[in-house]
C-alpha cells in the first residue's frame, strides 16, 4: 500500500463531500467537473410554466455521462422551444453520484437528479425531496446500463484476464473511492459478486472469506482512490496505473476521443443501472415541473437512447439495445444488484461503517503503516 494513498484515503475521509467539489477536467473532454453553484438554485424567470419567457432546468448529475448530456440537452431545447415557443436554459453540474447526491439532500436544488445508482436517488426520496413514484415506468426509473470493466495499457502489458489479476503483486490497480463515487461502489461489487459466484480463478462458489481475501489483495494494489469515475480514467490517461476497474462506457468514450487504451470484459460482472429522477421539493419551489418532467421523459425516448447508446452507455430502449448490440460484447455471467439483495441490503453490509469494504480498507490501511 503507498503512502500516497493512504493520504489520499485520510483525506478523503476527512472531508468527505468537500474533497468531491472539484476536479481537473480528463482529456478525453475539455469540461472539467463542476460543484453546485449558486446561481443554480436562483428562482426562475417569471412564467416558467405558462409556456412563456424563459425556464432554468438545473441538472445534478454524476460524472460519467457528460458527453451524452452535451448532445441531449440542446436537442431537448429545440423540441421544446417548438412545442411551447419557452426557451430553456440549462444549469449543469457533474460531481461523483454519491457526492451528487449528498449535495442535493444539502441544499443544491437540483430539479433534475441523473445519479450512477438506485440508492443515491433513494437517499434523496428518504430526506423528501422526491415524493413521486420515481419507478413507476417499465425501466423502473433507469435511464441507462453499462457494465463494470477492466481497463489496460494497449496491448495489455501486464497480461490482465480477468479480476484474479488484479492481485497480482506488484500491479497498480485505479478505481475511485466509494464514499463519493457511485462508480466505485459498482466496481467493488462486480469483483466481490463474481467471486461470491464462483467466476474469478482460486475463489469457491459462495466462499466469502475467499471472495473477501481477493478483494482485500486487489485494493491492497490500489494507488489512488479518487473521488468520482472521471477523475480515475483522467488519472489513467494521464500514465498512472497499470489497470483500471471503470465503466465499460468511460473507456469506449476515451478511445472514441483518441486514447489507445484496451479494455477486458471479465468472464463475470454486474450490471450497471443508472437513474434519473425530478426533484419534487425543486420543481415546485421553483416553477419548472413541466419542464423537468418533460426533460426526463425525453430521456427514454428512441432518439435520446440512440445517443446514449453513441457514449458507450447501454441503451433501455428494448429496440435500440437489439440494433446497438453489435458495438458491445456479450457477458458470460452479467448478474444484476438482486445477487446481493438491492441496494438497501448491500449498502451497509459491504459500504457501511462495520461493512466488507469498509473493513477491508482499514486493514489496508493498518498494512500500509506497518
């Protein structure tokens, strides 16, 4: 374990939010991460929902997606400006999911919530905010999918197979860190439940102890924990790591943008379920549910699906995932959150104070002290 990251971590855990209020823009897209502002949470221009003037959506989403967003929002504004002759201005802020969240339970008034995983929006729907049946259509309220990879050098160097490689000694391994990063929770849980599921080589079907002991080898590879999923694929572009667990969107995003990186779909792996919601609370205060809601209905249709599906991102559209399927491989095991219960049981069992990552990281810690 370096001492770079176990500052990184004492850091981290110390500021908590705060330490996710930044962040050096990737190069594979010239905007950097933005924190909440102030002007995102100013009221709207007056007749926001008359279909007169002008409205502000205010955006709280995590990093991944950016790029998607890019493109959709000015297609949605288009539409509406067609439709309602309102014009629609948008305020965007791209943060780590779990920091994203945590903002908009503070006080960042976010009229719209596209977050990396179901429980950072039930975090939201828990202090109030969201008081509608955000999971009441035939997705369940998930806007996107991707799944959980291993990024290499090109011409994997190091050799990387599958998960059991990343606790090769000597081998430096790049993933975010959970408590901010929705990306981060995913990737602990595609290699724990692979393992748990008997896919990773030296690990028994349902021997947890085993499943913990190869866990425990590949953080105690980790270099740098940063604190959202952009960072981490930043820092790789960047040379530092020889391996990277990410989304398998970030990766085809960076070799879209001219990085020469190579990915591995591991024999096992979860998949990825990514929400979006209207903050009720927002909308209201501020004038804008026609259009937030609109907004997110946008966001299933075929034409929004298509772009997502043109930044990596697996489409929910049943017709567009059948006519994409060719630019994304298929699993041999792709298993679903439900292999540990949903978010509400594997949140504090494996990310909770006396959880398996939790402990798995401060016995880390103590190794690296020694």
């Amino acid at each position: 374990m370096t001492r770079k990251l176990l500052f990184l971590l004492a850091v981290l855990g110390v500021f908590g939010l705060l330490a996710a209020c930044g962040g050096a823009a990737p190069t594979s897209q010239p905007a950097a991460a933005t924190a909440p502002s102030a002007a995102a949470t100013a009221a709207p221009a007056a007749g926001a929902e008359s279909g007169k003037g002008q409205v502000k959506l205010t955006l709280g989403a995590y990093t991944t997606p950016r790029e998607a967003y890019a493109e959709l929002i000015p297609i949605f504004q288009k539409q509406w400006k067609e439709k309602t002759g309102q014009d629609v201005v948008f305020e965007e802020s791209y943060l780590g999911s779990g920091a994203q969240s945590r903002a908009i339970v503070e006080g960042f008034e976010a009229d719209i919530a596209a977050l990396s995983l179901q429980a950072d929006i039930d975090r939201i729907q828990k202090a109030g905010l969201i008081t509608h049946d955000w999971k009441s259509g035939p997705t369940k309220g998930m806007v996107s999918d991707s799944i959980a990879v291993i990024g290499v050098r090109k011409g994997n160097p190091k050799g990387v197979k599958d998960w059991a490689d990343l606790a090769k000694p000597g081998l430096e391994v790049l993933t975010p860190n959970p408590k901010t990063s929705g990306g981060a929770m995913w990737n602990i849980l595609a290699l724990y439940g692979a393992a748990l599921r008997g896919y990773v080589d030296g690990v028994p079907k349902g021997d947890d102890a085993a499943a913990q002991k190869l866990l425990l080898n590949v953080l105690n590879n980790v270099t740098v924990l940063d604190k959202g999923a952009r960072e981490s694929i930043t820092n790789y572009e960047k040379g530092v790591g020889d391996a990277i667990i990410t989304y398998e969107n970030e990766i085809l995003v960076g070799r879209k943008n001219g990085q020469d990186y190579d990915y591995i779909i591991p024999r096992s792996t979860i998949l990825i379920e990514n929400p979006v919601a209207v903050v009720d609370a927002y909308v209201d205060k501020h004038g804008t549910r026609a259009a937030a809601e609109a907004f997110v209905n946008f966001l299933f249709t075929p034409e929004a699906q298509q772009v997502f599906a043109k930044y990596g991102l697996r489409s929910v559209d049943p017709e567009v995932a059948k006519a994409t399927a060719a630019q994304y491989p298929a699993v041999e095991d792709l298993f679903t959150i439900d292999q540990f219960g949903g978010w509400n049981e594997v949140t504090p069992k494996v990310f909770g104070d006396d959880g398996v990552y939790t402990k798995l990281v401060s016995q880390v810690q103590r190794l690296g002290s020694q």
